[in-house]
C-alpha cells in the first residue's frame, strides 16, 4: 500500500482509540450522575413517606415572607429549641403553663413544624447540641444555610439545607455539625494537605533523576502557587468540640470522603473540566468540598510520587495532574467572583467580607494573582507542624507495595534520550559536597586502544556517594539491558580525583576503568579494559590500588582501550569526535560534531522520510546481524561466525540507534533466533 494509505490507516486506529478512551470516561461520568440521581430518588422517597408518617421535620410557610433575614432565622432557631428545653424544665418541675418562647423583634414564630415527638428532640442523649445553637456560631449556622451569601434566606435554601442532614442524625445535631463541627474538619484538613506538601518537597530528592524535571515542573507549577493562599487564609478552630459532636464530624468526614473516592476512581483520578468536578462533588458550593477534595487529590499524587521513585514516568503524567488541581481552583474561583458580584451588591467591600466568610477562605485568594511566587511563610508552614509519629515513614522508606496500575500512562523507558537527559545536571542535596559533582547522567564512550575508532557507547546515570568514604553506585543500559555500575574516588589532593569503576553486565561480563575526574571541564577520563571470559570474577574491592597498577592489569587483556565521560546530551554524544581527532584537526572535528548534531536534531523532530527510512534499516540489518551471532553461540551446528566487519558494524548499530530501540530490537532477535533454532 502506498504511504499515504497508511498514514490513513494510523490516523483511525489513533482516532478509534481516541474515541474509546472517551467513551470509558463518559460512561464513568454517565454512571456518577445516575448513582447522584438514584440517591435523590430514595431520598425524595424517604421525605414522602415520612412526611406521610407525621416525623417529618419539615420547613412550612407559616406567615414568613419568601425570604428572611439569615440572623433572624438563626435567631428564631435558637430561641424554638432553648425554649422547649424552657417548657420541658417547667413541665419536670410541675408547672403546667403553656411557654411562649419570644421571637426577636418582628419575626414570626419558627417555620419548624413538630408534633408530639418533638418534645423529645432536646432529650438527655443530644442535649450537648444546645450549646452549639446559639449567638456565638450565629454566622456559622446562617452562612450553611444562606447557599448564594446574600445574607437572605429562603424556604427553598432551608428545605435543601435540611434534607442534606443524613437520618441517623437529629436536626439539632445537624445545626450543632454546621456551627462548630464543620470548621473543626476543615482545620483537620488543612493540617493534613500541609503535611502532604511536606512530604511532597521532601520527597524530591528520592525520585528517580528522570522524573526530576516532570517533578519539579509539577511542585512549582500554578495551583501550588495559589494553593498556599487558600490555606494560609483560612482560620483554624478553636472552639471546644464535644466528643458526640467529634463523633459525628468524624463520621461524616468519613463518609464524604468515600463518596469522593468512589467518583474519583471511576474518572481514573482525571479532572477535565470544571463541569467534571461539579459532577464529582455534587450541585453544592465548592466550599464544603474543597479541602476534602484536595486531599483526595494529593493523595493520590503522593501515591504516583512514590510511583517515580522507581519508575520513570511518562510526561503527561504530571501534566494532567496539574490540570486537576487546576480545574478544582478553578471552580473555587468562580464561586469568589459569584460571591463579590453579591457582596458588592448589598453595598459591603467583597475584601473585608471575605475575611471572615466561611472561616476566611476566600480573603487571600480575593486579590492573589496566579504567577507570583510562595513566599517563605508558607514554606514555613509546610515544616512548622509537628511530626506525627510514623509520618515519614513513606519517605525514608520506598513503599514497594504501590502498583504501576495507578499511572494513567504507560512509564516510558528512563534510557531514552529524552527522559534520559532529565537527569543532566540534577544536584542530590543529600550527598557528601566533595562529591555532588559526579552526579548525574553521564555519556560513557569506550574508544580503542588507538583512540581512533569507538568501540562501545552507554547512557550511565551515577549517584553521588553520600557519606565521604567515596564509594557510589549507578546503573546503565545496554542492548543486552541494564546493567549495574560501582565506583570507588581516590583523592589526589587537587581539583581533580581518580576513579575506579566496574561496569557489571547481567550476562556475567564485566568492564573495569579507571581514569580521572575534572570537576572543572565537568568530565571523566581513562582507560578500560574488558573482563576475558564470563566466569571471570570481577574485584571485589574498588580504589585499592594505582593508575599503574591498573594499566598493569589492564595490558593482560586483549580487549581494552581509553574512555571518557562527558555531559553532552546522550543523542548527540554518539557524534563526538575521538580523541586522535580531535588532537590531528582539533576545528574540523569540531565542525563535524556540531553539524551532524544540527542536522540529526532537525531531521528526528521533523521526522523526515530519509531519517524514518535510514532508522528503520539499521534495526532490521541489527536483527539479521544478533540472529547470526546467537544461532553460532547457541548451537553445535556449523554455521558462519561473524566476521570482524560485522562485528564492529553490530557495535556501530548499538552506537547509532537509541538505547531504548537498541534493547528492543535486541530481543526481537533473541526471539527470532530462538524460533530459529527451535527447527534446526
């Protein structure tokens, strides 16, 4: 078929899958509303058949205008429940007079209805709720009730409040919840989600260098720079929570949170829209919900931290979390600016109102822009809480028992050049000083013995020794795999420390160098030579002996050479000149390495039919090449070896391809040789 067919044909199968991934999320979100529709359902049910049963608690106009005033029906509320504890106190006592409990000044009587049950509903087991109704919480009662903020309430707004209350609790202990309780859980989350911003600027050091840059890019993005308005503006509690009253905070935080949860999991965790987070949270002001929602979120984002500590992760990983958090302030946002329009409205300055509206939330957010910095107080708030006991647990400590299945993408492969690079001049703030330097993802380049030809080449990623014994470890890849990688410093007392490292390979090959490392020209450089057979065993002990000691050792092997290390971006190392280059024709070797890095760099990001056809052929002439060499190794069947040519040709493959394609192709061709020889 012709080329462009078959773009044709990879543009439907990107746009089939396109279109399930869609679908799966909106039969998520169809599945939610249902779920919200089948509770309203029974809950409308429930209303009706209690109402028919005469236990109805129900609101009633009963000479009340469409709307009161939100104090005076605070007040009304205050005045019906102490005044039947009043008469009920007199009844006890004898006294037999009917009480009239006063309505403030020009208020009707309370629109609660009651029957005969009611007398019942100050008994000895919620009594403590009494406390809770009264002038002190007067703004906390009206402002959960009053749902726009205009400071009116009215009988629709009273009818919802109360048919939010869940049965197993009493209207009394429902007012008492939206007084004090309310705010106590929202000073309990704000404690938390700065705990977990702990955690999470801890944690930086401990991810893996790949993920460095997606990491940081994530922490220092826009919602965390106006998260901490949110939190830093909100006023903590200090009022005394009764512990019926702790009980059902606990509950009922409880049980949002798993109602959260529940709605979270099905969108996989993926925030897409502000409509999207109305639909998770419910019709209601973000408000109630936007503290329990955020700490649902970090949570997770912790899990997918942890995730990164082991794991190199693909890109839009922490992309769409930002986006997440981004659509949540979002619609916080907009219900701040729904609130100023009804505030400027009744003639009060919106800055000064939201000082004190829903415990001060809204107050730093009001005039906060989105590109400016944290400042340092709320870095230290971050560390001013004290530390529970086992909170750093997971810090100290990778968890292993996180699956991969909570990443939205598929982790991309920490050797390829992109994610690779990540790791290019990354600090770890945990290591000893004297040798901060050496960390990082270096280009490992082993020349011949001649210093003419390359004869191998590795991305290599070294962790600086954190304590001053100077011994570090690292990891590298091959075609053949990872491998791992120790090393041992040898001070020489200036700016520049000798290095001994062993290359361990899985098949049981082994490289050992030993050279120089230039803190200031930021490179490494020496000699190598290659173990001789599989079963030799490597030394066991690194930075023991001499650079003469070591070209001693090394002149007993057939294979060896000169190495560097060098910063240079690993897709564009393979194109450094060697070193007799560079010392015969130092400006034309340089010449050569900065235009073909130029024009391999335009060609991969255009994708050019030449490059994408050139690619394509080193990988099937490197599969043709490793089905050879493993049908001679594997077998007692006369079949040709690979000559010389072809040998360096299969290391100039490895050189030219990415790591990453290297190891894949590397494994067709275990298999194809296996199947192979499975018919000789």
């Amino acid at each position: 078929c012709s080329w462009a067919d078959k773009e044709e044909s990879a543009g439907r199968t990107f746009l089939d899958k396109a279109l399930q991934h869609n679908l799966v999320v909106f039969q998520a979100k169809v599945d939610i509303q249902l779920r919200e529709i089948n509770d309203c359902i029974l809950k409308e049910s429930d209303r009706i058949i209690t109402a028919l049963s005469g236990w109805h608690e129900r609101i009633n106009d009963k000479g009340w205008k469409s709307t009161v005033e939100a104090r005076h029906f605070v007040f009304a509320l205050r005045d019906y429940y102490h005044g039947g504890l009043h008469h009920r106190q007199h009844r006890n006592q004898g006294d037999t007079s009917p009480a009239s409990p006063a309505s403030p000044s020009g208020v009707p009587a309370s629109p609660l209805t009651v029957d005969s049950t009611e007398a019942t509903i100050t008994n000895s087991d919620n009594g403590w709720a009494l406390d809770y109704v009264k002038v002190s919480f007067l703004q906390s009662i009206a402002e959960a009730i009053d749902d726009d903020g205009s400071g009116f309430i009215t009988i629709r707004e009273i009818n919802e409040f109360f048919d939010m209350r869940p049965v197993e609790y009493s209207t009394l202990e429902w007012l008492a919840y939206w007084a004090a309780g309310w705010h106590s859980s929202v000073t309990q989350y704000v404690d938390e989600i700065y705990r977990l911003l702990r955690k999470f600027r801890h944690l930086r050091d401990k991810v893996r260098y790949e993920n460095l840059g997606l990491y940081d890019f994530y922490l220092c993005a826009g919602p965390f720079n106006y998260l901490h308005h949110l939190l830093r503006s909100t006023k903590k509690a200090s009022v005394f929570i009764h512990p019926e009253l702790a009980k059902i905070r606990d509950q009922l935080t409880k049980s949002e949170e798993a109602r959260l949860v529940e709605n979270l999991e099905k969108l996989s965790y993926n925030l897409d829209s502000e409509a999207t987070v109305t639909l998770v949270t419910g019709p209601h002001r973000i408000e109630r919900y936007i503290y329990p929602l955020l700490h649902v979120l970090l949570k997770r984002h912790l899990q997918i931290v942890q995730v990164a500590r082991l794991n190199p992760l693909n890109t839009a990983e922490f992309v769409d979390k930002i986006r997440s958090i981004w659509y949540v302030l979002d619609v916080f946002i907009l219900r701040m600016k729904e609130l100023s329009a009804v505030f400027q409205q009744m003639n009060v300055a919106p800055k000064s109102h939201f000082e004190h509206y829903a415990y001060g939330i809204f107050h730093s957010s009001y005039d906060a822009k989105f590109n400016e910095e944290r400042d340092d107080s709320t870095l230290k708030a971050w560390d001013s809480l004290p530390v529970e006991p086992g909170e750093n647990n997971d810090v100290e400590t990778c968890p292993h028992d996180i699956s991969t299945d909570i990443l939205q993408y598929v982790p991309t492969d920490p050797f390829e050049y992109d994610q690779f690079q990540a790791a290019g001049d990354v600090v770890n703030f945990n290591c000893d000083p004297d040798y901060s330097a050496i960390h990082g993802s270096w280009s490992t380049l082993l020349y011949n013995n001649n210093e003419d030809h390359l004869q191998m080449f590795y991305p290599v990623i070294l962790n600086a020794p954190e304590n001053a014994s100077g011994n570090g470890s690292g990891t590298g890849s091959a075609s053949s795999g990872r491998f791992e990688v120790k090393y041992a410093f040898m001070d020489t007392g200036d700016d520049n420390k000798d290095l001994d490292i062993l290359i361990l390979y899985p098949n049981g090959y082994w490289t050992r160098c030993f050279g120089t490392f230039n803190s200031i020209a930021n490179s490494i450089s020496g000699g190598w030579y290659f173990s001789s057979t599989h079963y030799q065993t490597p030394p066991q002990t690194l930075g023991a002996g001499s650079a003469s000691d070591f070209h001693l050792e090394m002149e007993h092997h057939s294979s060896h050479g000169t190495f560097r290390c060098y910063r240079t971006p690993v897709e564009f190392a393979r194109f450094l000149p060697t070193p007799k280059a560079l010392a015969e024709h130092p400006s034309k070797a340089r010449w050569h390495f900065a235009s073909q890095s130029v024009l391999f760099g335009i060609r991969r990001g255009k994708m050019e039919k030449n490059y994408v056809t050139t690619v394509l052929k080193d990988c099937r002439r490197k599969v043709e090449l490793h089905i050879k060499q493993e049908a001679w190794e594997l077998t007692d069947y006369p079949m040709d070896q690979l000559d010389a040519d072809e040998i360096q040709e299969l290391r100039d493959l490895e050189i030219r391809l990415s790591p990453s394609t290297s190891t894949f192709f590397y494994r067709i061709g275990n298999f194809l040789a296996a199947r192979l020889l499975t018919h000789l």
